[in-house]
C-alpha cells in the first residue's frame, strides 16, 4: 500500500482510501466535480473529480473504502489528487487498520 505521507507530485496512483467526505461543487464555467477527503492511517488528502459522470467513476458514498486512480499535483501549497477512476473496494482488498489515524 503507498501511504498518503509519502505521495509526492507528479506520482501516479492506484490504491484503496477511505473515502472521509464528498462535496459536489461547481467550477466557475458551472460544470459539477466532487471533492473528497481521503484518509488513511498516515493522514488525509484531498481529491478532485473534474468529471464524476465519467465512466470511470462508479457510485460510491462518504466511509466507502474506494479504489482510486489518478495523479498526485501540488496545489495551493498542498498535495491533491486529481481523480480518473473510482471503484468501491470489495472487503477483501483492504485492511481497515490501514485507515485508522494512529500515535507514534
């Protein structure tokens, strides 16, 4: 699994959050995207879906554990993952103590 604290910009992504929120939103042209938080146990990052009636992107709910694919971009002085594809995770790809924040 590749952790959130250790995505860098330019990366390329395809692994399993925890889908925290989800907001649909419009841009300035009023076309909808969403935004996510997705968190795993090392921290949270935002996510962007710039065209969820895509067919990439399958139904999915805020607390689905959902498999995500797309690139890591630095934006606003943070980390963002802009989103291509979305599936829900079935519960046998995924360890649900990888997703829980945790102490040093």
């Amino acid at each position: 699994m590749k952790y959130i604290e250790t995505l860098r910009e330019g990366e390329r992504v395809g692994e399993i959050y925890l889908c925290k929120s989800r907001q649909t939103a419009l841009t300035k042209a009023g076309k909808p995207y969403e935004t996510l938080i997705l968190q795993d146990k090392t921290g949270t990052l935002d996510g962007k879906v710039w065209d969820p009636h895509s067919s990439g992107i399958s139904d999915y709910e805020e607390m689905d554990f959902i498999e995500v694919y797309g690139e890591v971009i630095h934006y606003n002085n943070n980390l963002q993952l802009n989103i291509k594809q979305i599936r829900v995770a079935r519960e046998d790809e995924y360890s649900p103590a990888d997703y829980m924040p945790t102490t040093d």
